[in-house]
C-alpha cells in the first residue's frame, strides 16, 4: 500500500490520458462516507515521485455532497488537497488560460452544506476548540508557496463560489467585482471551509477559463488548451514538494 499524502481533485477538462503525467494508476476506489459516496478516486505513482490520489470533481448542483469529499479525504488519512478549478475571470486584467491561486474567498453558494459542527456524525472532534482554531488564512500558506514554486507569476486572487450552473449576469459580475473577487468558480467553496474545520491543508489552483459577461469576449484562440497543459506540467514537482513539508499550521 503506498502511502499518499495529497488527493488532487481535477475540476479541468483534460483530454484523455492527459493524467498519465502524475503517475500510472495502481488502485482506484470509491469511498462510502455518512454524506454519501466519493470517487472513483485513482491512487497514481511516478518514478522517483510520492503516490498522489486524483479525482475528477464537479461543482454542478448534482455533484458529490463536498461533506463526502473531505471526509474522504479524511478517512484516507490525507493531509493536504488541492483542486484544480476552471474559472471565470471577473478581473479585467486575467487572461483566458492563465493560472491563479486562491488566497481567500467568497462563499456566495445557497445550497451546499458548508459546516461539519451541526452534524452528528462529528462528535468525535471538540467542536468549540475546533471552531476556535480554524486557520487563518483558509488556503494552505505551504501548498501556495509551493504552486509559486512550480509555476512562477502565478497572480493570487480573491475567489468567489456560486451553485452554478447558471452563468453570471452582468450586474451580478459588476457587484462581484465591488465585492474584492476576481475569479468566479463553484469547485472551492464550501469544500476549503470543510477543510479547515477537519484541519485539512487545503489549496486551489483556477485556470481561467472566459471572462465574466460584462467583459468583452474575444475569440478563443486555443489559449485556455495550452494553460491547462503548462499547468499539468508543473504538478508532478508540485507533489515532490509538497511531500516533503513540514507540519502545517492548518493541522489543529
Ligand atoms: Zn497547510
């Protein structure tokens, strides 16, 4: 059994085997948890590389509880998770296919659960010390500096989480916009507060994939195709590295 520490949740259109740069699929699993099934999630190992679990992730209404997600990754006993979201750029100066990492966010989602502590199925934590200690910031300052590392003038942004799958209006993106967002997605929220309250690092990597409607729209010119694979390039040093940190301030 390898011993993996960080689950990647992949929440990009990829072309098909695209994930074999990660690693060769040794397992996959799905993971029965009280919110429900997680996965197929596949356990993928590279030479010279630590064992990394990966899963496709959606964030449309129907998708997987994002209790079940960390939980799972609870119950495979991981310390770190990073989703790889494709978002809308409500920041003029994002491009279409350019990377960002998330440093804080905006949960603007109405209908996903976004607390363990009223649950009954948590009682085996000391909620009030938990709620105590959630870390500040919520994105992993280990996992960020780490995705600087592997992919330099990565801009970092405020990220805001909607239901999807409706698009934006044109006011609801210029309000956004006032709020201090600069991305819109619906893969990060609620799951980065789930992952604070279980003390789990917790990391977002968005790819941009349009502008908001308020924007001018530009024909694509295979942009966000080459983005997307810059991108997946620089995640097999992102799991060395990540591999060899030390205890986080996330873990409470
Ligand atoms: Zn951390």
């Amino acid at each position: 059994m390898q011993n993996a520490k960080l689950l990647i949740l992949i929440a990009v259109l990829l072309p098909p085997r695209a994930l074999d740069v990660l690693g060769t699929v040794v397992e996959e699993r799905k993971i029965l948890t009280p919110y429900g099934e997680f996965g197929p999630l596949a356990l993928r190992v590279a030479p010279n590389q630590p064992a990394v679990w990966v899963g496709p992730y959606t964030g449309l209404p129907t998708r997987t509880d994002p209790r079940a997600t960390l939980f799972a990754a609870g119950m495979l006993n991981l310390q770190q998770v990073l989703t790889w979201d494709e978002g809308v750029a409500l920041n003029p100066i994002l491009r279409r296919g350019q990377s960002t990492v998330a440093t804080d966010y905006i949960d603007w989602t109405r209908h996903q659960p976004a607390t363990f502590f009223t649950d009954k199925h948590m009682k085996m934590i000391d909620r009030q010390t938990a709620e105590l200690n959630l870390p500040q910031p919520p994105f992993c300052p280990q996992m960020i500096a780490a995705l600087h590392q592997v992919l330099p003038k990565l801009p970092e942004v405020v990220y805001l989480g909607v239901d999807g799958p409706r698009r934006e209006t044109q006011a609801e993106a210029r309000m956004f916009r006032l709020f201090g967002a600069d991305v819109l997605g619906s893969n990060l929220t609620p799951e980065v507060a789930l992952a604070n309250e279980l003390g789990i690092c917790y990391a977002g990597l968005v790819t941009i994939g349009e502008r908001s409607v308020d924007q001018p729209i530009g024909e694509p010119r295979g942009e966000l195709r080459a983005g997307l694979e810059m991108t997946l390039q620089a995640l097999p040093e992102f799991i060395r590295l990540v591999d060899t940190l030390p205890e986080c301030s996330c873990i409470n």
